[in-house]
C-alpha cells in the first residue's frame, strides 16, 4: 500500500518529540496562592517594569490592592536600569547597531513587613540594528521592543516568585 502523505507521518512525528521533551507554548503565566491580592511597591508602579508586571499579574487572574494591609503579597520593586550601549559604528562613525539592556531588582514580603524572597535581580538585553535612513521606524521599533523586554522580565519575576515560594 502507498502512502499518500508522507508529510503528515513527520507532523506527527514532530508533535510527540515536541510534547515528549516537555514543550509548550507560553501562555500565561502560573499565578502563586501569595499573589492572590498584590501590591506593587515601586517609585512609579505605572511606569515601565512595574506597570508591565501589573499587567502581567492581572492577566494571571491577580487583584492588585492599592494597599499593602490589602494585599497576601507585596512585591518590592528596588531598583531598575534602563540602558542603551553601541555595540557597532559604521563607515561615516554613526552607531549602527545598539545593545538593549533592561534589568531589575526585586524582593517579595507579607503584609507585615517579612521578607519572603530575598532580592534578586533579573536582566534582558536584545540587539538593534540601527539604519539612518530609517530613523523614525527604527526608534519606534526600539520601544517596542523595550515594551517587550519589560513584559518579559514582569513575567520572569512572577515566575522566581512562584518557583521560590514552592521551595519554602
């Protein structure tokens, strides 16, 4: 007997390896039973990581209180950096090509001051290749990649606030 889709035996043959290591798409994010009622504690909690990590929890199904006697957990935001490095310059001695770096660090405490999760920091960088002649596309894609970065690391403190507290 012929086969008449061969293709379809390596669909199915990339979806069991797939499945067998363990991957899966990045839904949203598990939310711990200590972020059930958070507060954010951060000099400007509705500006870049913070308002990303707002974001991020809500999407996780947390109600964000606007007080710490509120809240199962309070995450402190205790700094932030925000940076951008040439990494390359061309031929007329313009940066062509730029490093993004985003980093934070963060602690998690109960209501009552506690620390739960000691400090730690979390860091993103992407690169950006820079074209002059399209300034105004590439500064846009810039933030938006940013915005992206910044989302990222909200989802990865949810994340080391989960695995830690499993650990406890």
């Amino acid at each position: 007997m012929k086969v008449k889709f061969p293709g379809l035996w390596l669909v199915w043959l990339c979806m069991a390896v797939l499945t067998a290591c363990g991957f899966h798409l990045r839904g949203a994010v598990e939310l711990p039973p200590i972020l059930q009622d958070t507060y954010i504690n951060a000099r400007d909690p509705y500006s870049g990581v913070a308002r990303e990590l707002r974001s991020v929890l809500q999407s996780a199904g947390a109600r964000l209180t606007e007080t710490p006697s509120a809240a199962t957990g309070i995450i402190r935001i205790i700094s932030k950096r925000s940076e951008r490095r040439i990494l390359a310059v061309g031929t007329s001695g313009k940066a062509s090509e730029y490093e993004l770096f985003e980093e934070v660090t963060f602690a998690l405490d109960d209501p009552q001051g506690k620390v739960l999760l000691e400090p730690q920091t979390i860091r993103t960088t992407q690169d950006i290749v820079f074209d002059p002649n399209e300034a105004l596309g590439k500064v846009s894609e810039a933030e938006e990649t940013r915005i992206q970065m910044r989302r990222d690391l909200g989802r990865q403190i949810v994340t080391r606030i989960n695995v830690g507290m499993r650990n406890k």
